[in-house]
C-alpha cells in the first residue's frame, strides 16, 4: 500500500529533501505546498493520508488552516514539524495531531517516525508532546507546579492552573499524585533531607511525556535513590517502586565492575539492557537522577540514545 503525503513547508528546500527520502522508500506519495493557501487548496482538491506541517508556514494563520483542515477532512493525519527543541506556538497548544516530526533527524529515524504517525491510534493536544512556548517571545510556558519529596515520601505539592496531562509525580508507594488532581495551593511542608529534594516543573513532565510520544515508549521514569519521581507511560504504577529499586541496583553494580577495571574512579553514565522484546536504557540526569525509556526493541538504539541524551539534556536545569 502506498500512502499519500502532503508536506506543507515554507523551507523549500527542506521540504524538497524530505520528499526525496520519502518516496525513495517506496512506499509514499509526496506532494509539496509552500503556503497556507497552497495546502489547504492541495487538502479540499486530493486525498492525502497524511498531512505534515510546519509551524513555521509563512502567509497563514495555524489554528484556522488546521480548524478548516480538520473540517473538511476529519480523518487526515497530521504531523507538526516544530521549532528546535520541539517548540511549538501557544496559539496551538490544543490542535490535536498525531506526532512530532523534529528537525533534525537522520536518515534511519524517518521511517519510523512516519510509521509511528500513520499507525497512532489517536490524535493529542499538542501541548501533550511539544513544548509550548510564547509565538512572540519564544519563552517556554510553566504552569507553576513543583513536588518536593523526603526519603520518607512524604509530599509538598504546589498546583495552579489547569492541569490534565496524563504524566504522573510519585511520592511513596501507596500515594501517587496524579497531574490531573486539583490539591489546595499550600499543604504543611515535611522535613526534607535538603540533598534528596528534587524540583520537577511542568516543562519536566512535558518533556517525558514528548520522550514517551517520540518513542512511542512503554515507560519513562525519572528516578532518584531508588525512588521514582515521575514517570509516563503504560507500566502500572505499582511496579515504578521495585523497578526503580533494580534499576538503583544495577547502577551500584556497574559502578563496581568499572572501579574493578579501572585503576581511578571511572563513574557510570548510561546502562543498557536488551531482552527478546524490549530495551531498557538508563542514562544519567543528575548526580542521584536517572532517566529510563522501556521501549520496543525494534527502535534503532541511535534513536533511543539521541531522543533520550537530548531529553536528559534538557531535563538536568528542571532538577536539582
């Protein structure tokens, strides 16, 4: 089966090479609109079965091409090609689509991508995979919310806004605070364990939810101490806590192997496991903070370790 792809890129030449490597695998149409008009006259005219565009299309108003997208065609997948460090514009912030496709990416990501795309089972808000920023000045949104967690779990949360992503923060093993609860805006502070305080905001979630999306992930999970902080994903919540604890296990083990083969201090900065299914690929945030992907096997490991360094990245001024 051949799919039909239409491309909507003011960057003519980029659009010019995404065309190329497409149809070289043989498996797609790709037409090309260099405007909004352009498009959406290509949408009204042909069927397309997917519809990748870029935020930064000149001479058209987004959220009311993807409104008339939307209506005429209802079941045309879309695909945003956001501003670097997937950054998308507020005003979009609600438009669903079906995933992100990020500039840059490399040659062997593409067909992935596009299959996770084509094969998604429902469109999500934008602001779900993306990080939305300010059109005019380009500053990335944070709701104000935070969670301070002891060693004892116990929690101090801050909410406003409204909330209702579905990434989750833990505070113990029977207690976990779901991003779409509404708590009081202040609750008695515990006392905290200054060194085992960590700070998540809602670009932090944003951003494991973007990694799970990108992936298409069973888990990410954000863990210190053996403890997890926050994760997204369809693991049950209930095994976050033990699989938090091997993980920390495995850590201080690999640790032990490079100080026995090494005659200084060489530390630990990523670990790898591969099963007959999945990859489980921690690497290091912070001193104490690992960031673990559970995903499927098939996923190219210079995928698995570009998305997730870029996210630990990104992750480690969120953290501390």
């Amino acid at each position: 089966m051949q799919y039909n792809i239409l491309v909507a890129d003011s960057d003519e030449a980029f659009a010019s090479i995404l065309k190329e490597r497409l149809e070289a695998l043989g498996k797609y149409r790709v037409a090309l609109a260099n405007d909004g008009n352009a498009a959406l006259e290509s949408v009204v005219t042909q069927p397309f079965d997917l519809l990748i565009l870029d935020v930064g299309l000149k001479d058209s108003s987004l959220p009311d091409l993807l409104n008339r997208v939307h209506a005429i065609r209802p079941s045309l997948r879309i695909a945003m090609v956001p501003y670097p460090e997937n950054q998308v514009p507020s005003v979009l912030r609600d438009i669903p689509v079906h995933g992100l496709l990020p500039k840059p990416f490399t040659a062997d990501e593409l067909p992935l991508l596009i299959q996770r795309i084509l094969h998604a089972e429902a469109p999500v808000p934008l602001s779900q995979i993306a990080r939305v920023s300010d059109a005019q000045s380009g500053a990335a949104e944070e709701d104000e919310i935070f969670a301070l967690f002891s060693d004892e779990g116990s929690v101090l949360t801050k909410l406003t806004g409204d909330v209702t992503d579905t990434a989750t923060t833990h505070g113990s093993p029977t207690g976990v605070l779901s991003r779409g609860t509404r708590l009081a805006t202040t609750m008695e502070a515990p006392m905290l364990d200054p060194e085992l305080v960590t700070i998540l905001s809602q670009e932090g979630v944003s951003i494991l939810k973007g990694l799970e999306h990108e992936l298409q992930a069973t888990l990410i999970m954000l863990s210190a101490d053996a403890r997890p902080i926050a994760s997204s994903g369809s693991l049950p919540q209930e095994h976050l806590w033990e699989l938090s604890r091997l993980i920390a296990q495995q850590i201080e083990a690999s640790a032990q192997v490079m100080h026995f083969l090494s005659t200084g201090s060489e530390g630990i900065a990523l670990i790898l496991a591969e099963g007959e299914e999945h990859r489980v690929y921690s690497t290091q945030v912070a001193q104490t903070v690992w960031l673990t992907v559970v995903a499927d096997l098939r996923i190219p490991l210079g995928s698995l370790r570009y998305h997730t360094r870029k996210a630990a990245d990104r992750l480690v001024s969120l953290i501390r």
